[in-house]
C-alpha cells in the first residue's frame, strides 16, 4: 500500500510538470491532424505540398519529432481547412476536463490544429 501512494505521489508530480503538459498539448494536436486528414481524405503528401514542407516533415510531426512553431501550427491548421485557436484554462478546471474527456473518443473540433490521414 505505501508503494502504490508513493507511485501515486511520482504520477501526479509528473502530471504538473511543464513537460508533461506541453507533450500533452503537443500529442493532441497531432491527433487532430490524424483526425481531420483522415475526414478530408488528404495524405501525407498532400498537406506538405500545402504547407510547403516535405512529406518526411509531416511524418516527425505525427511521430511527435519535431517541435511545433505557432507559424506552422497555423499553416496546417490552415491546410485542414481549419482556424487556429489557443486558449487557456485555470489548471483545475483542465485537470477536472481531462478526467473526464478521453481526446481518442471525440471527434476532432472544427477549429482544431492538425491531424494526419496515412499513419
């Protein structure tokens, strides 16, 4: 019992860390690139020609390589035929959501960043 509190304890100090919540922020975005390129029907190839990159960019994004830029995040969002929108929310109130939203089940937002269709 005292292993498990302490694992409990090392889990949720991890879960506060920033990066901890910045890979989050970053694995969700990448779903909805997934997501919506799947809905559109657009491949890998497709959205680097849109956003001027290399289809091997597109793949670090989707590996969760590479560190997105706000200029390329609008640039794929943009591609998608979608709006870039950035809030912020009190931490209790995202610790509170995120208990109870699992990002897999939802369907992407019409104004989310990104989703990549050939994985």
């Amino acid at each position: 019992m005292k292993t498990l509190t302490a694992l409990k304890a090392k889990a949720e100090q991890a879960r506060s860390s920033h990066a901890y919540r910045a890979e989050g922020a970053s694995i969700r975005f990448s779903e909805d690139i997934v997501a919506l390129m799947k809905t559109s029907g657009l491949t890998r190839t497709a959205l680097a020609e849109k956003i001027g990159s290399s289809p091997a960019y597109i793949t670090k994004i989707l590996r969760g390589d590479t560190n997105f830029t706000l200029d390329s995040m609008v640039k794929i969002a943009t591609a998608l035929g979608c709006e870039l929108t950035i809030s912020m929310k009190p931490m209790a109130a995202t610790r509170q959501q995120s208990a109870k939203v699992n990002y897999r089940d939802t369907a992407p937002r019409q104004t989310s960043m990104l989703n990549d269709d050939a994985t």
